[in-house]
C-alpha cells in the first residue's frame, strides 16, 4: 500500500510541476500584455478604467471636477439623449460619478447638476448653463 | 502613479510588518534570525491582519481616521506586542528548535520561478487602472470616504452597494492613501501585490520546516498561476485579501491539531478575525475553519474544542462594533433577505444550487485541477494511515461547498442555475478561498500521506 500511495503522491507532484510550469508561462505572458496595456494607456484611460465602458466624455467628469468646490453637492440626472453612450451609461453613471468627484457629495438637491443626456427643461427650477459638450451632456447649476 | 506614492506605499508596509514582527515576537518568539527572517511572510500579513482588524474597530466606534491616527495606532499596537512579548516570556514556551536547512536546489529552482511570478505581477500592477466592478462601484469609493471623510461617513456607506460589508478593506487602502499622499486609485494595486507577496512568503515560511521543499513549491506555484487568480488577485477588492486570511488561518489551525504550540491558534485567531471583518462571506469560511478543527480533534475534544471555541469568540467578537455601528443605522444586514432559514420554503434549490457550486469550484479553465489535487491528496494521506490532517482538511472542503450551495440556495434573488460571468460571479469568488487555501493545505496533505503519519516534523538540530 505504501507503494502505490507513495506513487499518488509522485503522480500529484509530477502534475503540479507540468502544470504549474506549462501555466507560469501563460501567466507572465498574460501579465506581460496587461503590462503593454496599461502602459500604452493615457492618464486619463488609466483614471477612468472601468468607467471608460460607462462614461461617453471624460470632459464632463473633469470640467464638473473643475466647477463643483470640494465641499459641494451635486446630482446626476441621467437620460437617454447622449451621443455614443452605451448600455452601461444610463444606469451607472450615477454610481461611477460617486466614485470620481468625491470629496463631492451627491445630493438630490444639490444646486450643481450634471446633466447626462437629461431633458433641462424637465429639471426643477431654473437652472444655468455652466458647461457642454454639445451632445448631450451638459452642467447646470440650479438659480436659487 | 508617482515614485511618491510608490515610497508612501513602501512604508506603509513596512510598518505593518514591523507590527507583525512584534506581535509574532509576543506570540511566538524566535530563536535565531533565520527564523525571523523565515517568518517575515507570516509577520508581515499578520501586521496586516491586526492593523486591518483594529482600524476598523477604530472606525465602528468614531475614532477620527487620519494618517497620525493611523501611524498611533500602529505604533500602540506595536509596543502592547512588546509589552506582552516581556509578560509571557515566562509562560511561553520557548519555539521548538529548527535547523537552518541549506536551501536545496528545488528551494532555489522554484524560489525562482515564483520571483518571475511576482515580478510579472508587479509590472501589471504598477500601472493599472480600476477595472472591476465592485472595487470601482464601492470598494475603494469607500476606502475614499473614509480617506477624505475621517471616517465612516454615514451618507456614502448608507448609499454605496453593499454597506453592511466590514470595513477592514477599505480602512487599510484609505490608510495606504494616507501614505501615498493621495486617493491614487492606480497605485492602490501595488498593495495587493504587497500583499500577494506576503502571502506566498507565509505559506514558504510555515511550511518550509515542515514538508519537504519538492511538495511545498510546486503546488504554491500551481495556485499562483491558475488563470482565475493571475486575472483578479490585483484587484483593490475584498476577494483575495479575504482568501489570504482564510487560507492561513486554516493553515495555522491545520499545524496546531498536530503540533499543539499555543501561538499557532492565537496566531490563527487573529487571521479569523480579519476574515470576518474583511467580507461578510468570512463568517461563513471561519465557521468552516472551527468546525473542521473540532471534527478533526475530537479525540482530544477535552482539550482542543474549548481552544477553538475560544479562538472562534475571540474572531466574531471584534466584529461586534461594526455589527452595532450597522444595525443601529438600519442599514441592509448580512443574512439573505428572506432569512437564513428560508431555503426550505424552496427545496426545489438544492440541487441546481448544489451543482452550480461544484462547477465553479472545479471549473478547470479558472483552477486548473487545484481542487481534485486536494481529494486525490485526501485519499492518500488516508490510505496512509494518516487521519487527523485529512480529516480537517476533507471536513473544510466539504463544509464550504456546502456553504456555498446555502449561499446559492439562501439568496432566492440568485437565479439557477448560476451562469453568471465568472467576472462577477459571487460563486466563483467564494469558490477562490477552496483554491488559495490549497496551497498550503496540499502540501502538508501530500508530505502526511508520504510518511503515512500527520505528525508534522520539524527538523531537529
């Protein structure tokens, strides 16, 4: 009995090297085109990641940077009237907005608004014009 | 992406292992600085595990997060170590001698081997952005509220996904940033290759004295570089991180059923405790951990099941503050919504949920044949004669399959079968504890099923 688990054991070994070899090298090449990846990437593709699936105009997103001070409070009100958005803008860009302005905080009442293919008119209120993209993206910020 | 927040980051391990080494110090002791240096895996991630566990009891109970705080805390918990370290030492015993063994050429070959690894993964870390879901959608935007707020701010973790989640994760980046000088999202990945590096350094370190170098390399290699873990271990996420602690914890628990030194459970003790404030999918792993531990010591259940009932309060304890922080604030609670015993009103579950799980742990174009090595290995160390060893290690593997089928059949929101992509596969992430936590649990099965005993050896001077 000895033998034969003796001989398991080798068989495990045997399989782990194989594979762990045949596997590592795998490895390092998929590192190395991730590595490529990220180093043909710009600032902004590296900033943005995940939400360049979700966001349609990194300018938005950095001119609300820009305009929104720090200890401010904004709202996204999302729409379907942006040029080359995907199905991914409308439901989450709200949530990788979140990610991208804080220290900014969303607020449903926020005087700031970052209009992502809204309809203006529909907002509450008046509102004026800060910034746009010409394509449906737009940041008011409300008259009070 | 700066050198700065390179060096920031640097330092920031650094001081989690010199809180490490102070806390294995007080808890283990060395004798010479092979040993220390043997250890410096096992420190570091315990470093993490401890700081990581009481900065977010920190933040349950208000204490203001800032990077003064931060450094305080670490420096307290650093000289408690050393206070604890001079107290014991007449009750500890002394750690059994170990012999600086020469490093063999398997040592060296696969050593190697694992360097190429980790250099690899260091490049694709330096520079990558955040692409996953979870670790854009909530993961570090908390680690940012609480970098920017000081804080748990109630509005972010009212509002972001997930909020009943501990907090252990986004507390160690929000303090990475502190050392950065800045919420550098980019740069955030290098940590997790940090701590990928430590991982791998505590498994060597444990084992190394253990089992021989030929059944520890290779199968740490063979988790390395499964496809799953080469393609989200980077992730500034929860998954891995969760994994690690879980992995040594079984580990620790797996070397003090055969080997009784006392530091082995504290030191485990507080790797379960990190797992529960890291996910609440800890709970569940933990639970595995204490149970596979009684089953497999219930011969000596006198001695053992107090130890590891103690090890168990001890871990679901520190989660008492953030546990109270949440629930006080009505926010979503852990279990699933219909509640933990609802699976009887869908019996019809159970067995596609059961499936669902087995495929996703054996699934080979994510784990390779990491999780049939763990059986076949079982086998073995039976059919050797060995019992305590595959006994803990069959009951875990059994047990958290069969967590993870409860979770599938629990949650009635999950559709079955469960296809979702593995991208975002709750199931699949789960199913990455079984695989982490074999490389270190198939090398001591295999070396016990060699010699045909559980008796771990540790090479005498």
């Amino acid at each position: 009995m000895q033998r034969v688990v003796r001989g398991g054991v080798v068989a495990c070994i045997g399989f782990a090297v194989a594979l762990g070899l045949v596997y590592l090298v795998r490895a390092v090449d998929r590192l190395g085109e991730a590595v490529d990846a990220n180093a043909a990437a710009n600032y902004d593709d590296r900033e943005f990641a995940g939400g360049n699936s979700v966001v349609v105009d990194k300018r938005a997103l950095y001119q609300a940077r820009a305009f929104i001070p720090k200890d401010g409070r904004y709202r996204v009100v999302a729409g379907r009237r942006v040029e080359g958005a995907t199905e991914l803008t409308e439901p989450f860009i709200e949530h990788f907005a979140r990610y991208f302005l804080m220290p900014r905080r969303p607020s449903v009442d926020a005087d700031w608004i970052l209009c992502y293919g809204c309809d203006p008119a529909g907002l509450d209120g008046a509102a004026t014009l800060v910034w746009e993209n010409g394509a449906g993206i737009s940041i008011l910020r409300a008259s009070r | 992406m700066t050198v700065r927040a390179l060096c920031g980051l640097a330092a920031f391990n650094l001081v989690l292992l010199a809180v490490g080494a102070a806390s294995l110090a007080a808890l283990r002791g060395w004798r010479s600085w092979y040993e220390l240096a043997r250890s410096a895996g096992l420190a570091y991630m315990l470093g993490v595990a401890l700081v990581g566990v009481v900065l977010s009891i920190e933040l349950a109970l208000g204490v203001p997060f800032s990077f003064a705080g931060v450094v305080l805390t670490c420096a307290l918990l650093a000289l408690a170590a050393a206070a604890l370290r001079r107290s014991l030492a007449r009750w500890r015993p002394e750690p059994p001698p170990e012999r600086a063994r020469g490093i063999g050429l398997v040592s060296v070959a696969f050593g190697l081997l694992v360097v190429v690894y980790l250099e690899a993964l260091f490049r694709a870390a330096r520079l990558s952005g955040l692409s996953a879901f979870d670790a854009w959608a909530f993961w570090v935007p908390k680690a940012k509220a609480i970098y920017f707020f000081g804080g748990l701010d109630e509005q972010f973790f009212r509002e972001l996904p997930n909020p009943s989640y501990p907090p252990l994760v986004p507390a160690l980046e929000a303090a990475a940033f502190h050392f950065m000088g800045s919420a550098d999202a980019v740069t955030l990945h290098v940590q997790f290759w940090f701590l990928a590096c430590g991982f791998v350094a505590a498994v060597a370190g444990l084992l190394a004295p253990r089992v021989p170098a030929v059944m520890l390399w290779p199968c740490l290699l063979l988790v390395l570089v499964a496809p799953r873990v080469v393609g989200r271990n980077l992730d500034p996420q929860a998954d891995f991180i969760l994994d690690y602690f879980f992995a040594l914890a079984a580990l620790l628990v797996a070397l003090w059923l055969v080997g009784r030194e006392p530091w082995l459970l504290a030191t485990a003790t507080v790797f379960m405790a990190a797992a529960v404030m890291t996910k609440r999918d800890g709970q569940l792993l933990v639970a595995c951990v204490v149970v596979a531990g009684a089953v497999a010591s219930r011969r000596s259940w006198r001695f053992a099941w107090p130890r590891l009932g103690l090890a168990a309060a001890v871990a679901i304890a520190a989660l008492v503050p953030w546990h109270i922080w949440f629930s006080t604030r009505d926010l979503a609670g852990d279990l699933p919504a219909a509640g933990a015993l609802a699976l009887f009103d869908d019996l019809d579950r159970g067995w596609p949920a059961f499936e669902s799980a087995i495929s996703a742990v054996f699934d080979y174009d994510l784990w390779l044949i990491i999780v049939p090595l763990v059986g076949v290995a079982v086998v073995l160390a039976f059919l050797a004669g060995a019992r305590t060893l595959p006994t803990y290690a069959l009951t875990l593997y059994v047990l958290v399959i069969v967590g993870l089928t409860w979770v599938l059949w629990s949650f009635t929101e999950l559709e079955l079968p469960f296809v979702q992509d593995e991208a975002v596969n709750p199931l699949v992430r789960l199913s990455a504890s079984l695989v982490i936590a074999a490389g270190a649990i198939l090398p001591l099965l295999l070396d016990a099923a060699w010699r045909g005993s559980d008796d771990v050896v540790l090479e005498e001077p």
